[in-house]
C-alpha cells in the first residue's frame, strides 16, 4: 500500500496562510510586526544602558507608550531619539541594499 504524503511548503509564511486562512494570517502578521517595532526601540533605547524613566524630557509612560505603539510620526521619533541624545537618520534602500539614498537626518 502507498504511504501518503503531505505537501510540505517551502516558505513558513506560505503555510502559515495556507494554515491559518487569510483573515487570521492577516491579523497574525500586524501583531507581529507591531511586537517587532516594539522590540527595536526598546532595544535601542536599552542597548545604550537606559531606562524608560532615564529618557530627559519624557515621562516613564510617555516612554512606554511611544514604545508600544503600531507607527509614529517622524516628530514623535525624534522627540525620543533626542531624549536619549540620539537623533534620527532615514534612508531609503534598494531591495537588493545596493543603493541608499539619505532623505532626512
């Protein structure tokens, strides 16, 4: 008797839509890259040794609100970024990160 196979996907993504169905991959993938963009300015703001309550100018729940929000605007970014004396550079990069261009910073 022939043993059955499952077809196997070869991209995670692929099968976690093919899994999930569209709506729930749709709502799976925002949240995720929410948590994402959560995750880069904690980590920046931890990976030069301060705490949200060490941000000059910030209140602690300024801080983790900015943090935890889905998109900021540029003003936003560089109000944080300076409280932690950073400023703010943004470039845009081929897809094949052959080419930048700066475009503000």
């Amino acid at each position: 008797m022939k043993k059955k196979t499952k077809k196997h996907n070869q991209d995670f993504f692929s099968h976690a839509k093919e899994v999930m169905g569209e709506k729930r991959y749709a709502r799976a993938l925002k949240k995720g890259q929410a948590q994402v963009n959560e995750l880069r300015l904690k980590m920046a703001r931890e990976m030069i040794g301060l705490n949200q309550s060490d941000l000059k100018g910030m209140t602690q729940p300024e801080v983790s609100k900015i943090e935890k929000r889905k998109d900021l605007k540029i003003s936003t970014l560089n109000k944080y970024a300076k409280s932690m004396g950073m400023k703010v550079k943004i470039s845009l990069v081929s897809e094949d990160d052959d080419q930048q261009i700066a475009i503000y910073g």
